[in-house]
C-alpha cells in the first residue's frame, strides 16, 4: 500500500516500550498493551510465555541462526541513479550507510563518496540541470510526511524548501533549465496530493493544478510551458492531463469509459508526448500523443504494445529521440527501445538479472542507467552502452559472507482457483528439500502488487533454514491484465481470500508442502491475507507473520492518510455505504478463529496503514492466549528502510517460523 510514482500504482506507504536485544541493534517487543500499560516484565511474559519455544533450541543453534540470517538481511541495495548534466558522474541512492542515503561516483562506479548525512532515510533524488545541487526527498522517522531539501554540493547544509511537520510530500524533477522543480504536496489539505512548481530564483512554489484525491506532475516540456498532471480517480483507473503553465488551462488526455490505466508520460520534443495506458485494451502499451499549433493535444495512437506484456516503465532521449521500453513479462522484465520519429520498437540486449527498473538516459542518449536486481542478485545500479548493447554493473552492493551463487532461484507455477480462474505464483525450493516439508506462503502488497522473481532477504534466509518458500499472485495482482486486476474490489475480496486455500492446496497437493508445516507471511495488504488466511482456514495454517497489515477496515478509513481513504473506496468499499460489507471483510472480526502462534511486526510512525492495526491483532489474541509477539519499530513507517530494522525483521520472522513450523 505504498506509492509508486513511477508506475502510478498503488501497491501499495512512540509509545513507551520493551526493548528487545539483537544482533541488528535495538528493536520493540510489546505486549498487548501498546502503550506501555504493563512492566516491562509483564509485557515479556505475555508476548513469549505462550509463544516461543526457544527453550527447545540449544544456545549454540539459536546464535546460528541469528548469525547467518543477520548476514542475509545485511545485503546493501543501490537504487535509484541518475546522470549529471554532463554525464561524467551518477548519483544514486545506497543503503550501506545502514540508512539510505546519496552517493556521488564516475559514471564508471569509481570513486563513490557519500553525498547526504541526514539522520532520516533519503527517498529519492534528482540532480539538477545546473549541476550543483541534488533536490532530495527525506522520511522524518520513516513516515509519509516526506520532505524536500535542495542539497548542495559544496558542502554547505542542505535547504528545506517544503513545509515541514505532517504534511506529505513527493518529489517529481527538474526543467530542462534547471530553474523549476516539480513536486506533489498536500499542504493546502490533507485529503489532496496538489502539483507545485518550484521556482529557485525566487525561492516560492506556486500551485499549477489542483487534485481531487492524488496526483503529480508526471512530465515538463523541454521548453517550460507545459506539464503533464496523474490524477488518480480510484485505484486502478487514473487519468493524465496537459497543463498550460501561464493560464492553468487543462486537457484531458485519457478520456476513457470504465476503469483504466495512463501512468507514465514524457515529453519527446515540445510537441510530443509518450505516455503508457490500457485503455480500450487489457495490457499498458506505449502511445504517443501530438500537439497542434494551438496547443490542442490531439487523441493518443498506440505506437508500441504487446498481448502477453505490460509496460511497466521508460524515458525519453531527447537528443537521441529514443525511447527505453520496460516490458513485464510474466514478472520479469525485457528491455526495448522505440525510435520516435520512425515510430519503430526494436528488442534491447538481454537484462543483467530479472528485473530492471529507475530508467534514465544520460547526456545524448549514449547511455541509460537502470536499477538492475534478481533473486539471486541484489540490487544495483548498472548502466547500459547502448550504441553496443553492453552492460556496465557502476555499484556492488556489499554481501558479506554470502555466496550470491548458492541463493535460491524460483520456478514459475500455474494452478487453478476455487471456480477456474487461471494463478500463478514463484516457488522457491529449499535447497535438499525432497518431497513435502514446511512453507511459507508469501503475499505481496497492493493489493495491486506483483511478486517478482526479485532479491528478497526473507525468502532467502527461511530458504537457508530448510523452509521452502511460494510467493502466489493472487486475483487483484497486476500484471497480468486491467481485468485481472479487479476482480478483488469490494465484495470480491472473497474471491481472493479464497486463492489463499488454493494457493496452499495446490502445494500440497504437488507434493512440495507438508499439510501440518505450512506458514503463511505478508506485508500491507500482504498483513490482510495473512489474516484473513489465519482466520477463515485456521486448520491449514501452523504460523503466521502479520507486517503492518490491515485488519479492521473501520479503523484503516479513519486512520490512514485522507487521500490514502479517499483513493480506497473503489478498492475495498466506501466506508460510508458499505459499511457492513467491511465489516465482514475485516479479519478482526473473525479474530476468536485464530489458533496459529502469529507474530506481528509493524512501523511505529506508519501513517498509510497505522499502528492501531497491529495493536487490535496483539491485544485479541493475547486475551484468547494465542501465541503472539508484537515487534515494533519507533523509527519506520511502513516498511523498513534501516539496515539494522530489516535485519531484525528478518531474524525475528525466521526464528518464528523455524519454531513453530
């Protein structure tokens, strides 16, 4: 349930405590009584008494373990590049300061030096055309309450040219000149994602289009007069417009019956728009837009599509007048390229690893930088030649004590729901593992999600530990067609929760999952299909880990960011005329069905689905004394970003399963 500006998808975004010891550092261990009610001893008591069985383990195999998994979680990503104007040097983003921060190297890899210092967790950023500032967005705490800051590079301390406090920011990018910067804000209104401009001669943002529920500006001609705006009008059908930046006026881009997809957009000369959209068709393709002398943009024509295929993301050479396609094919991706002005698409080289993503063209379009990672291959920043077709790995993600060679690589599988419907999902195998034994059934977030064949150090670790993994994709995954993917909104949701019994029968019924060690873990929406799952088939589950999952939908509306809920009705159910239908879809009514040991992780500075969530979870099954340890974090939001967080995620959901399963 976090947002992706690149896809325009939803995939989903301080009590007093018990402190945990751990190889990563300090994490929070509650009780039922989230706010501190009970000593600290108490708290321990009620959360492990009942729950752990570590006392089975000697000392020696539970150091091991915490040992070994600690290494897996360690694994540094790089993400996220982007050119200097001159096209000599590449910032990106690296974890290995154990927070997320930029990192300036050649364009080569060589001589990387740390650009940012926060004590918060850097989001994304964007150098500028004049060359001498990064404008950075920052997480105070993990949160959605991001800030932007202009970061200079001289040295001199970073500017913040947002507001500050609750509200929420997005950054977009740069003009052409290096004057503007673009960015999404709800500061006038909570319940609204609103497009600024940001103006650095006069240090002032001005407001360029007003949003009903959220949007940001997706594109900026090369000449500064025009922007494309995303608006969302509920999840799984957005729209683009083209805004005259002098007067204001708008023009609707994607008018479309029904719902529909138009989420990415760059300008391919003053003129010239490419965006990718479903309309009128089951998978995103590539179109291109023409605008007239009197500035009407004219209606979009596909130039590039395919059937089995969405286009998951490009950018533009203006120099070239090239475009790099990314095809997601079955979940992973393919790289092509279009040449405008022949209105022609060619297949690209081979992909380094699975999956591709953060396209950007450098100066003249000689070379496309790209965040490159695999199942076995963890993320990095990788840069293409691409007048030779040849690859160039610019960062190495550190991986101490991991031989990348021995992790596990997943098969695709296929297999049929409740009533027909055609699933899929990637089965991970532990190593050795011959015939049934434990698994764990992984759910992606979203719900509008995908599970791809990516580097996951969960996975991995419960994968070292002989607990075979299967990551399913669900109805309401994306990926896989507009019709698929909504056909869990509103009273369907029914439907999906009944993919989780197919998705665990079906194992079992290959031969591969053992009927009494079946785990089942997820993350935001993945949190919801843990507990739905725990809750309707509560035979067919021995554990379960809840990560800031949704389990009262009365309590997500009232909760969450107001234009998260606004954006939600169509997905889940208006909150105000379905009330009843919610309810019955919310897994915490259903709670007294429990019987699986269920840990419960969560952010405490989680705005997109908060804390309340977990706390309903804990409380109810400490009461019934169902085996329940809640670990919290003070310092994230939803997700973690923290190296030592993750490692403590990972530890802490290992040795779950490797308990009870």
């Amino acid at each position: 349930m976090s947002f992706t500006a690149q896809t325009g998808k939803i995939e989903a975004m301080k009590p007093n405590i018990t402190w945990l010891k751990t190889a990563a550092g300090l994490a929070v261990v509650l009780g039922v009584a989230a706010c501190g009610e009970r000593a600290a001893t108490d708290a321990e008591k009620s959360v492990e008494a009942p729950a752990m069985k570590e006392e089975q383990h000697s000392a020696e195999t539970s150091e091991d373990l915490e040992a070994s998994v600690a290494r897996m979680a360690s694994i540094d990503r790089a993400y996220g590049a982007d050119f200097s104007p001159t096209g000599e040097r590449l910032s990106y983003l690296s974890s290995e300061t154990g927070s997320p921060q930029v990192f300036i190297a050649s364009a080569d890899g060589s001589a990387p030096q740390q650009a940012t210092f926060f004590d918060d967790q850097v989001g994304g950023a964007q150098w500028s055309r004049q060359g001498d500032v990064l404008a950075v967005s920052v997480a105070p705490g993990g949160g959605l309450n991001t800030q932007i800051y202009l970061a200079s590079l001289d040295d001199a301390e970073p500017v913040l040219i947002t507001a500050g406090g609750t509200v929420n920011n997005w950054l977009g990018e740069w003009s052409e000149d290096g004057r503007y910067l673009t960015y999404s804000s709800n500061v006038a209104g909570a319940g609204a994602m609103d497009a600024y401009l940001y103006d650095r001669e006069t240090n002032d943002s001005r407001l360029i289009a007003e949003n009903q529920g959220i949007g940001f500006t997706a594109a900026l001609s090369p000449d500064g007069a025009r922007a494309v705006v995303w608006r969302m009008v509920s999840r799984g059908d957005t729209n683009l417009y083209l805004i005259d930046l002098a007067t204001g006026a708008e023009q609707l881009l994607t008018p479309h019956d029904g719902v529909a997809l138009s989420d990415n957009a760059r300008f391919a000369g003053n003129d010239t728009i490419l965006i990718s959209t479903n309309i009128d068709r089951e998978m995103e393709a590539l179109a291109r837009i023409d605008i007239d002398g009197e500035g009407r943009a004219g209606a979009f024509q596909i130039v590039a599509a395919r059937d089995d295929a969405d286009l998951l993301g490009f950018d533009v050479s203006l120099d070239s007048g090239q475009a790099a396609l990314l095809w997601n094919v079955a979940g992973k991706s393919e790289l092509a390229f279009f040449d405008v002005a022949a209105g022609k698409a060619i297949s690209g080289p081979e992909l380094p690893a699975e999956i591709a993503g953060d396209l950007t063209y450098g100066p003249d379009g000689e070379f496309l930088a790209m965040t490159v990672s695999g199942a076995a291959s963890p993320m990095n920043v990788w840069t293409l030649s691409v007048s030779d077709g040849v690859f160039t790995q610019v960062t190495d993600s550190a991986h101490e004590g991991i031989d990348l060679a021995s992790l596990v690589q997943p098969e695709l599988v296929r297999y049929e729901a409740h009533d027909g419907l055609g699933l899929s999902g990637w089965l991970y195998r532990a190593p050795g593992a011959d015939g049934p034994g434990p698994i764990v059934l992984d759910f992606h977030g979203g719900p509008e999600g995908q599970e791809r064949p990516t580097f996951n150090s969960t996975i991995q670790a419960l994968l070292s530990r002989g607990i075979s993994v299967f990551a399913p994709n669900v109805r309401g995954s994306s990926g896989f067609g507009k019709t698929f993917v909504n056909l869990d909104n509103g009273a369907l949701r029914v439907n999906a929760v009944k993919d989780i019994k197919a998705s665990a029968d079906h194992m079992i019924a290959a031969g591969i999952a053992d009927p009494e060690k079946i785990g089942i873990m997820g993350g935001s929406y993945g949190g919801y299909m843990v507990m739905a799952g725990l809750t309707e088939y509560p035979d067919l589950f021995a554990a379960g880990a809840n990560l800031f999952g949704v389990v009262n939908f009365e309590t997500f509306f009232a909760n969450t960011e107001p234009w998260m809920a606004a954006i939600s009705t169509v997905e889940y159910g208006d909150p105000v005329t379905q009330a009843d239908m919610l309810r019955d879809l919310s897994p915490i009514h259903k709670v007294d069905r429990v019987v699986a040991p269920t840990i419960v992780l969560h952010g405490a500075n989680d705005t997109n689905v908060p804390v309340v969530e977990a706390e309903q979870v804990v409380a109810s099954l400490e009461e019934r004394g169902v085996p329940v340890k809640y670990v919290l974090f003070p310092d994230e939001g939803h997700g973690w970003q923290k190296t030592e967080n993750r490692i403590t995620s990972t530890v802490e959901i290992v040795r779950w399963f490797e308990t009870h399963l």
